[in-house]
C-alpha cells in the first residue's frame, strides 16, 4: 500500500505524488486510497427539502395562482360593471294584490346593486311615482338611487330645484323589495298611478327600468317610431353619441 502524509494542506500520496487539497479540515483521519479518491470526487449530497415547512417566497405555483387571481378579478369586475344596466323588454299578468314577476335578467342588476344584498335576503329597490306628466313608474336600484340622492344633497337648501327633486325623489317614492318568487308588490296607489291592471310592461332604461301600462306604452313608442320616421334616410340614432342634436 502507499505510504500516506497527513498534514494541514490535506492527504499526499508520497509515491503517486497525488495531492488532494483538503481545504477546511485542521485534522483528518488516516483514510484508505479509494476513501480518499471518494471523499475528493463526489460531492456532499444536501438535504431533501421539507415540504411540511412553510413556505416563505412564492413559487411558481404561486405566482400562476396569484395570476389567475388577478385575471379573473378582472373579468369579474367587467362582467359586475355589465350587470349594472338593465336590458331588454317584456310584458307580465299582474294578480289581484299587486304582484308581478319581475324579469330574471332585471333581478340581477338588482341584486348586483344593492350593497346590502346577500344569498337568502330580498334585493332592494325603490319606486319613483311621482310628476303626473310620466306615465310610467320609474324603479331605480339602490346605488342608482343614492346617486341622485347625492346629487340632491349638493343643491341649496331651500332652492326650487332642490325642494321639487326631493318630493319627487323622496316624497313620492316607494322603497320595496323583490321576494324570494322574484315578485314586485305594485300598492293600489301606484297602479292607479299607470292605470295599470292585469298586465304590466317593463322596459329598461339604463341604471333604471321602468313599468307601463301596456296600451300606454304602444303609444309612447309609437311617436318614437313617428319621429324617427320623419328623420333622413341616412340618418343614425348613434350621432346622439358624438354630440349631434336633436332635430
């Protein structure tokens, strides 16, 4: 066998004249050759992780979870900002005590705007009846209602426009709610109101939708139909968009 040196540089293979450097060990023990070539040539295995312990960065599990996160909250928040509009029209029997089915599609953005909604409890909206000139009831969600409430709040006490929309708004209104059947009590003074009695027609109008007599409603439309009529061939309701006037 080959004689060994042990020294601080590390082992020396007097006969070979191998040097294995052994930077850090002060002492070391007298080793056979094959241990020693070992011990050079392979390196010190680390730990297997441990999965049980807590994780203290995010990785790239986490990013693409926290990625999807972002993106859905995105589409969500699109689609949250859509249900915000009432769209679409449709006609619904009214019973003998006032009830009437409100439209699915319209039940959504009712409950999309109430902030105090949840599962199990009734959407909340209110109905505006008042100005005799209209003759339809306005319905306006929560949030819609609080908008022009805030508007309301920024007018002069005392100033003509402020006590006129507050009676109409606040005075000659009706807080209600929809029912777990997705039906609207409509009290006797507001059918009165539309002269409305075993159908009612409902129309959205944006934030807001409306509820009409159903003969009422045919004439209203007809005059839309009238003015557009008298219109220019060329012309396209969407110019109101781009500031044109109405003729």
């Amino acid at each position: 066998m080959a004689s060994m040196a042990i020294g601080k540089a590390g082992y020396q293979n007097t006969d070979a004249k191998i040097r294995i450097p052994l930077a850090g060990f002060m002492q070391a023990p007298t080793l056979p050759q094959q241990d020693v070539r070992r011990a050079h040539v392979l390196p010190p295995r680390s730990a297997p992780p441990d999965v049980s312990a807590p994780r203290s960065k995010i990785g790239g599990l986490g990013v693409c979870l926290l990625i999807r996160r972002f993106v859905l909250k995105g589409v969500g928040e699109r689609r949250w900002a859509r249900m915000r509009r009432f769209r679409g029209e449709s006609l619904h029997k009214i019973d003998a005590k006032g009830r009437v089915s409100i439209p699915a599609l319209f039940r959504r953005v009712i409950q999309a705007c109430d902030p105090n909604w949840q599962e199990g409890l009734p959407p909340e909206l209110v109905i505006v009846y008042g100005d005799a000139r209209r003759p339809f009831l306005e319905c306006y969600t929560v949030e819609a209602i609080e908008e022009v409430d805030r508007k309301i709040d920024q007018l002069p006490r005392g100033s003509v426009g402020r006590k006129t929309l507050e009676r109409l708004f606040h005075g000659q209104s009706h807080p209600t709610s929809v029912d777990e059947t997705g039906r609207l009590v409509l009290p006797a003074k507001l059918r009165q109101k539309i002269a409305v009695e075993g159908e009612a027609y409902f129309i959205a109008a944006g934030d807001t939708f409306q509820i009409w007599n159903p003969d009422s409603y045919s004439e209203d439309q007809a005059k839309t139909e009238a003015w557009l009529s008298d219109q220019p061939d060329d012309f396209d309701p969407l110019s109101f968009l781009d500031g044109g006037q109405e003729g």
